[in-house]
C-alpha cells in the first residue's frame, strides 16, 4: 500500500486497532490525523508516528465537535484523502439488563459517529472528487452473538451507512468500505466492500 502523501483521519487513532491504522498508513506515507475524544493522547499518538502527522479533538458523538475537527485537518492540510472511523467502545450485558443510556451510547459512538464524520468529510471529498471512507466493522457486521446487542445492531447498521454513501458517492469519486472478519470465522479477516 501506498499513501504517496494522502490526508487520513482515524477516529479513536490514539490507542488500539486505531493507533495501529495509524502506523500502518504513516509507513505507507499517508499523512496521518488522529482524532480523538482524548486530545493530549491524540497529540502525543500523532508525534510517535513523525514529523507532519497531527492530534486532532473530537468526540465523534457531538456533531460541533466533528465538524471542528475536520474542519481543522482541512484547514491545515489543504484536502482530505481518506477517513478510518475506528472509534468505538463494548459493553456486555443480557438485552434487558441494558439501560437505554448504555444502549444509546454504544450505538451513539459506533453508528452516529461514523454517520457525522461521514457527513463532515464528504463536501471536501466531493469538491476534490475522489476519497475514500473506511468503516470498522466486526463479524459482527455480519452475524449476532449475545450479550452485545447495541454493538451487533450499530455494526450491522453501518453496512446500510456505507452501502447508502456508495450509491450517492460513487459518481463523485468517493468510495466506501467495510472492514469486517469472515461470519464463519473471526480469526480469518476479509475486507467487506460496499461497492462490489
């Protein structure tokens, strides 16, 4: 893989799966926006990869707060090449043991999150007419499992998102992805492609 330069943001890029994209894109030259609810991790993130990658604030649920952040990576950067909503959290309980706050921010943070940033991001993409919007899914993209019904619906969710972006997108130049494992087998990844 490539990058040659492109401007990528990951949410949730401070730490984890996010962090580890992050290292990923910046070997491959991508110049790399962490964004994150935590700021000081982000930036700090963001000077482990170099010289010219950025820590950006941006709590993925609160709508202001993306549109600032990315605002912010295009300011600075000129353009937008590719988004990775990464950001994400996991909480285990029977359906009837969650509370609809519990429910609603797992949903919130994983399915609202990537609808905003999608939503931030897509103007410049289509004034550029080329991107390309990464969504972190799961087997659970897929197939149900127990005990974890707000991340199972929130990641079956963002198949609709991504699949939606595509039909809109596509004649643009943006494309969309899902990265998900395989339903047989979680230890066998396979990217999920909303366009093909």
């Amino acid at each position: 893989m490539k990058l040659d330069g492109r401007i990528c943001v990951i949410t949730g890029g401070a730490s984890g799966i996010g962090l580890e994209i992050a290292k990923t894109f910046a070997a491959a030259g991508g110049r790399v926006a962490i964004a994150d609810i935590d700021l000081d991790a982000a930036k700090k993130a963001a000077n482990s990869l170099g010289d010219g990658h950025m820590g950006v604030d941006m709590d993925v649920t609160d709508p202001d707060a993306v549109q600032r952040g990315i605002d912010k990576v295009i300011k600075d950067c000129g353009r937008l090449d590719v988004l990775v909503s990464n950001a994400g959290i996991q909480i285990v309980k029977r359906v009837e043991e969650f509370s609809y706050q519990e429910w609603r921010k797992v949903v919130s943070i994983h399915l609202d999150g990537a609808f905003l940033t999608s939503k931030a991001v897509l103007p410049q993409m289509y004034k550029q007419r080329s991107g390309t919007i990464l969504y972190m899914g799961s087997v659970h993209s897929q197939e149900a499992s127990a005990l974890k019904a707000p991340y199972v619906s929130a990641k079956h969710a963002l198949m609709g998102l991504a699949r939606t972006i595509a039909k809109e997108g596509g004649e643009k130049g943006v494309r969309t992805n899902v990265i998900s494992n395989r339903p047989e087998t979680s230890a066998s990844p396979k990217r999920r492609s909303s366009t093909g």
